[in-house]
C-alpha cells in the first residue's frame, strides 16, 4: 500500500495574513476595553486623590470625680443622649451627712457673730463710763487745785496751818493719779474695742467659710449625678450599680456624634496641593451606593512612613502625608441613628477646585 502524502505545511508567516491581524487586534482591542472600561467608571481623572481610612470620632469617658458606689445607671449601651442628660448617679448619703454638718458648723458660726457683736457693744459702754469717769477725775484735779492755791495764799499771809496746805497738796496728787488711772481706763477700753470688733470679723469669716464647706459639698453632691457633656452615643458600661469605683473611675464610654472625621494618606506630590477646606467624597466600604460629602481640616506638616535619608526621587515617591476630614455637624445630627465609627472606606479628595465631580462621587445620602 502506498502510504498518502501529507499535505503540504503553510509557512508561518501565512498564518499573519493582513485580515487576521486585524482580527487579532480587535480582540486585543476588546479586552483592553473590558479591563479599562470598570477603570474609567470609577477614576475620576487627574485632579483627583484617593486614600483609604477609617471613620472616627471623639470618645468621652464618663468618669466619677469622687470615690463611692454607683447608685444607678440611667442609659444602656447604644442609646442616643443629648447634652445635660443624666447618665449615672452615685450613691451620696456620706456627703449628705457632711452637707449637714456643715450647715450645722454655719449656724454655730452665726451665733458667734452675734456674741461677738455683742461684746463690742459691752466694749464700747465700758470705754463711754471710762471717758466719764476721766472728766469727773479732771474736775477733781481742777477743784483741788484751785483750792491748794488759795491755801498756799492763806498759809502765807498765816491765816492757816501748814497742815492744811499739806493735806491740799495731797488732795492734788491724788486727783492726778485718779485722772491718769480713768485715762488708763479710757485706753483699755478703746483696746477692747478694737478686740471685740476683730472678734466680730473674725466670727463673720468664720461664717463664710462655714458657707464654703457647705457649697464645695453641694458641688460634690451635684458632681454625684454624672451627665453628658454632649450629644453622642452611649458605647460602653464599663460599670454597673452597686459597683464601688475609685475618684475618676470609668463608668460609661460615649462617642460624640457631632466630631466624625476620616483619617487617610496621600503622597507627598499631592500634599502640596491640599488646601483647607478642601471638598472631599467618602464612600464606605459598608455601604457603597453613599457618598458623603466632608470638608479636609487637617493636613500633616510632618510626613510618615519617610525614610531616614531622603536623597532620591524614588524615595521621595515615598513620603506620605496624613489628611482628616470632617464631616459637618449638621450633617451628622441629621442622620445620629446611621453613624457608626470604625467603618473602613475610601476617601476621594478635589485637588482642582475647578473641576467637576463626576457622576459616581455626587453626594447620596440615606433617606
């Protein structure tokens, strides 16, 4: 039998006719235009940086300024609260005890200003009868002078005795050391005086700061019921009723729901021209039909992630720069029930002021 001859072989360049080259570059083409068409859906051009982050917000903790027991807790994890609204209460009846003895203390102080008024008042007629009794011992002086100058003319001219003129004369020593005793009198007087009003002042400080202790304890006794210094979201008990906790111990944990920022990266080249107050589109990885609409009001001066030597361009490619955007307060008290922190997403920041977002960055909110 005789074997058939194969068919002849094509040479390889026959297969690359000119009508499949163009076969071979529309396929290409097409599959180009399927890996490029997501790119250009979601790229939203040049004047455009993204980073990612996570949504953040400021925690408070509710602490106890004083040590003691937890009377109640009057939220539970999760609730919404506005500012000025109870929290907790401690357990207060110790201070209550010190608030009433320090009421005690502020009467006690009272009734010693009215005694101490009213030694003034003893005080002061004590110096009028000591100022009396010096004019009355001044008058004596006078009369015993004159009369021991009549003596010493009597005893001159010999119509009396010598004895007479000396008994004058110590009639005269006598009524001076009478005035100067009254006069000593007047002094200690005037001294007592002055004591008593300063008991007085002393007494009225005592009952000031008798009223201090009752208002620093009614301070405490206020502090005792913990409140919420702003609007948020209660996120942890840490405590519980009937737990003893030390001065500044944690009882509740919130999150201000009126701070939510996102922190993310972006490279040094377009750093440079971040400005504040910025427009910048976040979309979370939770939820990505949103696009919330936030404001940048922060940009590091410091870059991270920087090597030590800086000396090349590729290195320098590496330099990124830390940028936090807010979202508005408005904003969020419009939509307090949906905010969550800790969500991861993207956040899409306008370099050009001048351009225009494109379709999918247009802000969608949650009705």
């Amino acid at each position: 039998m005789t074997t058939p001859a194969a068919p002849p072989s094509l040479p390889v360049q026959a297969f690359f006719t000119r009508p499949r080259l163009f076969a071979l570059a529309g396929i290409v083409l097409a599959v180009g235009l399927l890996i490029w068409a997501p790119w250009k859906a979601t790229g939203p051009g040049p004047g455009f940086v993204s980073g990612n982050g996570r949504i953040e917000a400021v925690d408070i903790d509710i602490a106890s300024k004083l040590p003691g027991r937890i009377d109640a807790i009057l939220v539970a994890e999760g609730d919404l609260v506005k500012a000025g609204q109870p929290l907790a209460r401690m357990r207060m009846d110790a201070m209550q005890a010190q608030r009433d003895e320090a009421q005690a203390m502020v009467r006690q102080a009272g009734d010693g200003v009215a005694s101490e008024v009213a030694q003034v008042a003893a005080r002061q007629s004590d110096q009028v009868a000591a100022e009396a009794l010096v004019r009355q011992r001044a008058s004596e002086l006078e009369v015993g002078q004159r009369r021991y100058v009549r003596t010493q003319e009597l005893t001159a001219a010999g119509a009396t005795t010598l004895q007479a003129l000396d008994d004058d004369k110590a009639r005269v020593l006598g009524a001076e050391a009478g005035l100067a005793w009254a006069k000593a009198q007047v002094a200690a007087s005037r001294a007592g005086v002055q004591a008593a009003q300063a008991g007085v002042t002393g007494a009225v400080s005592g009952v000031a700061a008798a009223q201090a202790t009752v208002a620093r304890i009614d301070a405490d006794i206020h502090d005792g019921v913990l409140v919420s210094p702003r609007d948020g979201r209660v996120q942890y008990r840490v405590a519980e009723p009937g737990e003893v906790v030390a001065a500044g111990g944690k009882v509740l944990n919130l999150v201000d729901l009126g701070d939510v920022t996102m922190s993310f990266f972006i490279p040094e080249t377009a750093a440079g021209r971040v400005a504040l107050g910025a427009d910048v589109r976040l979309i979370l990885d939770a939820a990505p039909e949103w696009v919330v609409p936030a404001t940048v009001t922060f940009v590091a001066s410091v870059a991270q992630f920087t090597p030590k030597t800086v000396e090349t361009a590729s290195e320098r490619q590496k330099l990124m720069f830390r940028v936090k955007a807010r979202i508005s307060p408005e904003l969020l008290a419009q939509h307090a029930t949906t905010v969550k922190t800790g969500l991861p997403g993207v956040a899409w920041l306008k370099l050009d002021p001048q351009a225009a977002w494109p379709a999918n960055l247009e802000i969608r909110l949650p009705r």
